[in-house]
C-alpha cells in the first residue's frame, strides 16, 4: 500500500481526463527504487508495480501506470 500511495501522489492527471491520474511506467519504477522509505530494488519495485496491477490498485494503457480511486 505504501507504493501505491507514494505513486498516486506522483502521478499526473491524463491528457484525456482531469479525473484520471496516470504515471509513465518507466517513471514510476524510478520513483519506487529513488523512495528512501520504501528502500525498493529494481526487482522489487517491478514486482510492487506487478501486485498492484494484479490486485486492481493500478491498471496499464499503454506504458502508462493508471491509478485507480478507492471509492470509499
């Protein structure tokens, strides 16, 4: 959840929607591995990215990472 949280409040609103949030993939590795707190290697942090698309926090377009907003 702390990668989750860390991506969220990186990424970007789409050029589409002011309502999505999405980040580059590329981008969002390098912010995992770069987060002290989360102290992530490069395997790790593509692996958190992996959970979390696996688990619907994100979703992949493209090489865009797109957040998705827990309803409550």
């Amino acid at each position: 959840m702390d990668a989750y949280e860390l991506l969220a409040v990186t990424s970007h609103n789409t050029a589409e929607s002011q309502d999505r949030q999405s980040i580059p993939r590329e981008h969002a590795l390098e912010v995992l591995r770069g987060s002290e707190e989360l102290d992530l290697e490069t395997g790790d942090a593509t692996h958190a990215v992996s959970r979390l698309i696996d688990r619907g926090y994100l979703y992949e377009v493209n090489d865009e990472l797109r957040i998705t907003i827990p309803e409550n």
